[in-house]
C-alpha cells in the first residue's frame, strides 16, 4: 500500500531536516537513486515571484533536495518551463524565484524547458492525447522528482504533484489541452502526461501554501508541513484532503486514478493528518458543475466571465499571447478585451496576469451554484 510521510515544518529555516526526516520515514532515496543517476528534480516555477509569494516551490526545498540527491550518488538536474508564452519568461522565473541561484549553490545544473527542446513520445492507453511532446531533460533523465507547492488552483480545485508536470509541456501543447474546456477532460490530459513521465518520488513544499486565488494570486498561508512519497497520486489525496477538499473530486487525481495510478486510501506515516489539517479557501473563480442544458437555457441569468480591470492592466500582453481560444482581442488604444464568446473559462489568463488585473465576474445564479459546488467538493 502506498505510503506518504507528513512532517511538520513551521518555516523554511528547517526546511532540510524537515525532508531528511521526511524521506527516512520512506526507507530514504537509496532504493530509488543508483550512483551516477541522472535525477530530474522538477519545482513548480509557474512566474516570475519571489519566494515569500508562495507561487513557486521555496528555494532552499529545492536545495535541501539536491543535497539528498547528491548524498544517494545521483547528479542533480532542476528544470522547469513556466507558464507564459513570452521569449525569456524561464529564465526570469527562475532567477526571481531564487531557485536558480539555490541549485547551481547546492551542486545542481539548471535547465530551461523553454529552450532544451521536445520530444514526441506515445502516451500508453491514452485517455484525451495520443502522443504528447515532453520536454528532453525529462527524457533524459534516469530519475525524475516532483517538488510540487501546496495550493489552490481555479481550474483544477487544488493543484500538487501530478498537476506539477504541465510544465514539461511546450506551450502549445498546453494551450491544446485546455482547450478541452472541461475540468474532468483537462484532468484526463495530464494524467496521460502524467504515464509518459512516470515520476519516482514526490517532496511537497507545504510549509507556507496558497490558499484562494491560486495558483498565481492566492493567499500566502502557514501551512507549516512537508510531504513526501514514492506515489505522485497518493501524495495528492493526502495533501488535497489536509487542505479541506474531498480528493477524488481533484480533476488530475480523478484523471490519474482512472488510468491505474495511486491508492484510494495511502497510508500516512509521521505526523498523523488530523493534527495538520486546515480549510484552505478555495477559489473565488470556480464553474459550475450544474448541467450544460440547465445553465444554456438559464441564458442571462446564469453567466460567470473574465473581465480585465482596465486601471489594473498594464498592457503586457501575456493573456493575449497565452489566451488558447484566441478570446482576447487587442483594442486600438492598446488595451484589451476578452470575448465573452469564444471564452472557455480556461483561467490562464487570470493565472498568468503578472497584475492580477483579470477578474471573474458571475450573475447572483453563477455566484449561487458555484458555491454550492464548492462547499460540495470539501470533504
């Protein structure tokens, strides 16, 4: 039965003991690095924030993990792509979240998923994704790590481990895949992402999350854990039910479980989970799960849209580039306006907003169904 360690970790200045002790309560690395293993050690770098934003996984996680890893034999490699569509946005995530400057400190190599190229891989029993092109590192390497944050996400509810891994994808490929426009399709997708990359382990920084708005511009919030284990999925349930939310209803692990991955029930060893847990407010965007020909008919009653705040906006240009139903119109004076029309609700707009100037508006129906599907998706 699958195993996820739980160790209490008021701040980041125990960071390294907190995951030492966490990884001894799994049987440590030793039994999943082999001397000269390549290890691809994944955060979650989505933007360009500093660390006390909680948005990326904490630097000094990251290094306490190249540590580990270079005491079990391995060579540390860290890598991720961030999330917009802009040339260099990489290379300033990963320099503004201090996790650059971290790895290459602890021993580590840095790689840029924007700029190391992909590679088209066939995806076993595919659910939504025949083939996908996943970024070469993450081939390459002999073992692969997720350092996922704990935090909300308003397409996905909650967003850890698994979810971790869109960012081996090339932004087209992601664009493609919320495309779908469903939650329960979209977490389908990344589960077939999810079989290619096969990850080995999983260390969770938990130790401040995100609560609300996530995964961009949520609350920072003392969550004060570190959660670790050989089984992205399990480590989701664990950590998605800690927070306050019913883990099968998490779209990635629903997607996940569906194609074989995981354990309804994991075993937490450490800490026991009633003394961690906490309710994180979930998103305020949300969408309803209401049935599709109730909400048409419902018309103008029922209606949730993106709107950008034109005093907030400083016409970057980031939900235009990375809008992936090309709902985002440019305006002659330069500013912006979404197409209520050809939206989605996919949320990368809002997600990747470096002023958090996207808000989502919704009629007094919208606002009542959206709770109620809230309140129904917490355990």
């Amino acid at each position: 039965m699958n195993r996820v360690s739980v160790v209490c970790c008021p701040d980041y200045s125990d960071t390294e003991k907190a995951i030492a002790e966490a990884l001894e309560l799994l049987g440590g690395l030793d039994n999943i690095i082999h001397p000269g293993d390549s290890v691809l050690l994944k955060p979650n770098i989505i933007a360009a924030a500093s660390p006390e934003n909680a948005v990326t996984t904490h630097p000094s996680v990251v290094a306490s993990m190249c540590k580990f890893v270079l005491q079990a034999g391995g060579r540390p490699v860290v890598g991720d792509g961030a999330g917009i569509s802009r040339p260099g946005a990489t290379s300033k995530a990963l320099k503004v979240s201090g996790i650059e400057e971290a790895a290459r400190k602890a021993g580590a190599k840095v790689v840029n998923f924007e700029t190391s190229g992909f590679t088209l891989v066939d995806v076993p029993d595919p659910l939504q994704f025949r083939k996908l092109y996943i970024a070469n590192p993450v081939l390459e390497a002999d073992v692969v790590i997720s350092l996922p944050k704990l935090k909300t996400h308003e397409l996905t509810y909650y967003t850890g481990a698994v979810k971790n891994f869109f960012g081996t994808l090339p932004l087209k490929c992601r664009k493609e895949t919320h495309l779908l426009g469903k939650r329960d399709l979209f977490g389908e997708a990344v589960a077939d992402l999810y079989s290619v990359v096969r990850p080995s382990f999983a260390v969770m920084d938990g130790v401040i999350g995100m609560e609300g708005n996530g995964p961009s511009h949520g609350k920072p919030v003392n969550s004060g854990v570190i959660l670790a284990s050989q089984d992205c999925v399990s480590l989701d349930i664990v950590a998605a039910e800690m927070i306050g939310f019913d883990p099968l209803k998490i779209p990635t692990t629903a997607g996940a479980m569906k194609k074989g991955f995981g354990n309804q029930c994991p075993v937490v060893v450490g800490t026991p989970l009633k003394e961690v847990k906490m309710k994180f407010k979930p998103s305020s965007g949300g969408v309803s799960t209401a049935p599709s020909f109730l909400t048409r008919n419902l018309g103008k009653y029922y209606k949730i849209y993106p709107r950008i705040n034109r005093r907030k906006c400083t016409h970057c240009g980031a939900c235009y580039l990375n809008c992936s139903p090309h709902a985002i119109e440019r305006l002659e004076d330069g500013s912006f306006k979404i197409n209520e029309e050809k939206c989605i609700l996919c949320y990368c707009c809002r997600e990747l907003c470096p002023s958090n100037a996207v808000e989502i508006k919704k009629s007094l129906l919208a606002r009542l169904l959206t709770e109620k599907d809230n309140l129904s998706r917490k355990t």
